[in-house]
C-alpha cells in the first residue's frame, strides 16, 4: 500500500453496504496527498482559465468542462501518463490500471461554482469506472463537497430522479483539498458535487479502467454522445472494443469456464 497521506477512505461495499459484482476491485473512494509538480498544476491552471470560454460547455447534469482537455492542454499527459500516479493509483485501487482510451473523457477539466453558467454536476453515476480528481484551485468555497449515496445506486437514483430530497443519513461528503486527490470507482456509484453557494473550484479529472478487464465499463456511446454528440470519437470506440474489450471478454469467460 502507498505511503502517501490518506485523509478519506471507503471501500466500495462499505459505500453501497453489499458486495458489488460489476466492479474492478473493492475500491470506493479514497483521498490521499498527491505531491504532483505545483508549477505543471499551475500551468495547467493558467492555460485552463484561458481557454475556458471557448472550449468549456455544459450539455448535461449540470456540469461545465472542458472535453478532450489533454489535448488542448498537452501537458496533461505529463501526469496522465505519469508511472508514478499509475503506481500510486493501483496500489490504492488493489488492481492494475491503465488510462481510460477515449481521448474526449480520458482527461477533462471541471469548472463549478454558484454561477448558472457553471453549476454542480447533480446526482447520477459515471460510465468510466474509475476517476482521480485533481483540484487545479479551490477559492472560499461553501458546498462543492463530492457526495456519495450510501446504498444501491438504481434505488438513489430512482429516488432522485423522483424528486426526493436524500436524507442525510444516506450521503457520505468528502471536502476537496488542494494537493489532495480524490480516487474514486465511481461508476455504479450515486454522486454529486454538492450546489456552491460561495466561491468556485477548478479540477483536473484523470480517468482510468482495469487492464485485465477493459470490458467492466459503462461509458455507452449514447452516454458519450450525450456530451460529445459530433461522434468524432466513434471509430476510436468501435475499435477499442474489437481490439481490447472483446479479446478480454472472451479470455475471461474462457478462464471462469475451464
């Protein structure tokens, strides 16, 4: 296990309070020091804000980002392909990783606030199964806690999406920190960025899979259309699921089936 200072931790099925089948490992969330280069964050920071009018857009859940954010800010890949990160996030996750493939949501930058035009991403659960957030810059903030619906997501989600106020006793809160990242197996977790009432954060969000099993994965194209509808990405997917997902599929039912 990592030697990094870890101020939050939770398993997946502590989160959930059962055993998860479609999962990569046991991890729930864990928030740990992360000691990534302040100046590289700072660049990233700077050239964030600056493309931040014409590249950012909001499309759904109330959530205003950057896409493809590597791409127009190429130092990313300094920590998006970073063997240490790769090391510390599989000894917290307890499996081996790679960087989640899709260029358009491997890496994204997040802006939230109190302002319409930014907002807080509202209840729901990711399609990449695992997610490091990466506070760029956190001013006076009042809410902006990442949220966690403690029990099954489809009966969140289906309480949610009904209109019903989550009860207090159902979320866990884990405060961002500067210089701490949150790791999170957030797919088929309900989640939310908790409304700001008060100041703003910028986050960088490096996203990740299993290497053994690439197939654990609920980014559909139509969640990813959704956000990305000029379907540039499409060959990419299509190609990733013939070269990696399926192989692995198969060579796992094999395995279970021998």
């Amino acid at each position: 296990m990592t030697n990094r200072e870890i101020v939050a931790h939770y398993t997946r099925s502590e989160i959930t309070g059962y055993p998860n089948f479609h999962q990569i490992s046991n991890l729930g969330v864990v928030q740990f020091r992360h000691e990534y280069d302040e100046d590289l964050l700072a660049h990233i920071l700077k050239r964030a804000l600056e493309i931040k009018e014409s590249h950012a857009e909001m499309r759904q859940l109330n959530l205003n980002y950057i896409r493809d954010a590597a791409f127009h800010i190429p130092e990313i890949n300094e920590l998006l392909y970073s063997q240490d990160r790769m090391r510390t996030a599989e000894q917290l996750s307890r499996v081996r990783l790679e960087p989640y493939p899709i260029s358009v949501i491997s890496s994204i930058i997040t802006f939230t606030s109190p302002r319409p035009e930014d907002g807080a991403i509202t209840w729901h659960a990711d399609g990449v199964p695992v997610t490091e957030l990466v506070p760029l810059s956190i001013s006076n903030p009042e809410g902006g806690e990442l949220e966690l619906y403690a029990g099954a997501a489809d009966e969140g989600l289906f309480r949610a999406h009904a209109g019903e106020e989550i009860p207090q006793s159902k979320i866990i809160s884990v405060t961002h920190r500067e210089g701490f990242s949150v790791l999170g197996q957030l797919m088929r977790l309900m989640h939310r960025v908790r409304p700001m009432s008060r100041g703003h954060r910028v986050t960088l969000n490096l996203n990740y899979r299993s290497a053994e099993k690439p197939f654990i994965d609920d980014n559909s194209m139509c969640y990813l259309a959704a956000d990305n509808p000029d379907f540039a990405w499409q060959d990419a997917y299509v190609e990733d699921i013939k070269l990696r997902q399926l192989p692995a599929y198969l060579e796992s039912i094999g395995a279970n089936g021998a």
